[in-house]
C-alpha cells in the first residue's frame, strides 16, 4: 500500500491485472494540526547554529589530547613496540623451512585440522 497524498486516501496496487484499486475509500486520513508540524525552518537553523560550534569543541578537544602527556607515552610505546617487531622479523624468529615432504605433511595435516574445525 502506499498514501496518495494529493487524494488523502490509501491505494492498493494489488489487483487481478496489476492495475491500481481502490480498496480503502472509507478510511480518510485529516491533515495534522499546525502546532503538531515540526518547524522544519527553526530545526534547518538550529543545525546550522549548531554545526561551527562543535567544530571548535571537537578541535579543541583533539589539539588538547595531541598536548597530552598520555599522547606522548602512547606514542612512545607504539615506537618501541614498532622497533620489537621489526627485530623480529629480521632475525626470522618465526620462520620455519621445511624440506618438501615435510612441508606437504605439514600442509596435509594442517588441511585435516581446518577441515575437522570447520565441520
């Protein structure tokens, strides 16, 4: 169903040939009172108003926590972590070779054990 506005009736666009039927002639729905409208040009304004100033707050509160000491840690913890890692991966802790028939019974093994997981 779907409401006409033009007519202020309901329309159905259920009939045997697909044309629209007039189902719901008796059901008429009144326009509502101006004071339960909501004031679409005060609400348009309010945004707008509203918009710069939480700009400025929401600045504000980035460029304090950038001056924040807790920023500063954070950001030397992420260096250190970031330096630990990079170790890692040039001694090649976690790297495995295997030779080729080791590597496919590894390969078949760890198949057998996603499948069983999956099931």
């Amino acid at each position: 169903m779907r409401f006409v506005k033009t007519k202020n009736h309901w329309v159905c666009d259920a009939s045997q040939y697909g044309g629209k039927k007039w189902r719901h002639q008796a059901t008429v729905f009144p326009e509502p009172k101006i004071e339960v409208r909501p004031d679409t040009v005060t609400l348009l304004r309010l945004k707008r108003e509203a918009g710069p100033a939480y700009e400025e707050r929401s600045a504000a509160r980035w460029q304090a926590w950038l001056a924040s000491p807790e920023y500063q840690e954070n950001q030397r913890l992420a260096a250190l972590l970031s330096i630990e890692e990079t170790k890692r991966y040039l001694r090649m802790e976690d790297v495995k070779t295997l030779c080729r028939s080791c590597a496919a019974s590894e390969d078949y093994h760890h198949i057998l054990r996603s499948e069983l997981g999956a099931v």
